[in-house]
C-alpha cells in the first residue's frame, strides 16, 4: 500500500492490460456522467451554474435545520455556514459504520466576477440550498456594435 495526502492508496498495475481497463473505464465515466476523479471532500457539496444574468448555486444540505444556516456574499466571494447536529446512538448499541460529519460546517466559493449582493436570493427546501446571485450591470456582458467609417 502507498499513502497519499493521509489516505491509503492501492498501486496501479503497469501492465498494458490493466493500462487499457484504466482508459475503458475513464471513458466510459465521460459518456455516462462519472465522477472523473475523486470526489470532493468539501462540505457542503455544491453545484455552480454561470450564465450571462448570473450565478445559480445550489447546495445539498440534507438533515441541516434552515435556522442554523448562514450565507454571507460580498462582491466575490459567497460563504455558506451552519450545524449539523449529531446523531443519537441508542443506549447499549455500537457504531458499525459513521460517514456523516456533524459540528459547525464552512465553505466559501470564489465568484468569478461581481454580484450585486442586495439583490440576492436563497430559498431551502427538501435538502437543497438555491442561491440566485445576479451580476452586478457593470459586469453583465454587452454587445458591442461596429460603427461603419
């Protein structure tokens, strides 16, 4: 076993063989939406959509109360906070397997341009955080029209 970055890791044969699985399997996550790699290890996991009105975010917090939730924006940066309580173990049983972190969580998100943080909008329904992050005018792209000399 190889350790990287405090993980165990399995060494990868060199055989040509197992070279061609490697590149079968790559291909096949690209055709059929696979995680190309490891998957993040940030908390709260987030998806980002850009379009030229703005951000759309949306973060998957489920078993989190919306009263313990914080989003702070400033111009580019947008921070999502809270607490995810622990979970009763009940008396006399043993944890057989525990992935769900709990205790205060952080997560900020470099934006890649200006929002107008008065007028953003957050809605939290069945486990999803939605954020709609709207440019600021002066950042919003515009065509520019030729003048003919």
């Amino acid at each position: 076993m190889v350790w990287k970055n405090g993980y165990r890791v399995a060494r990868r044969p060199t055989s040509a063989w197992w070279n061609d699985m490697w590149r079968y399997n790559r291909h096949a996550d690209h055709l059929f939406g696979g995680t190309h790699g490891p998957i993040s290890r940030e908390y709260p996991l987030l998806e980002v959509w850009s379009s030229d009105e703005g951000l759309k975010v949306t973060a998957s917090l489920a078993g989190i109360d919306r009263e313990t939730l914080g989003i702070v924006v400033d111009a580019q940066t947008l921070t999502i906070s809270g607490h995810r309580p622990s979970i009763e173990v009940p008396e006399g049983a043993r944890s057989y397997r525990r992935e769900l972190a709990t205790g205060q969580f952080s997560r900020s998100v470099a934006l890649p341009y200006d929002v107008d943080v008065d007028a953003v909008m957050a809605t939290y329904s069945d486990g999803l955080l939605r954020i709609e992050l709207p440019r600021v005018p002066a950042a919003k792209p515009r065509k520019i029209s030729i003048n003919h000399n």
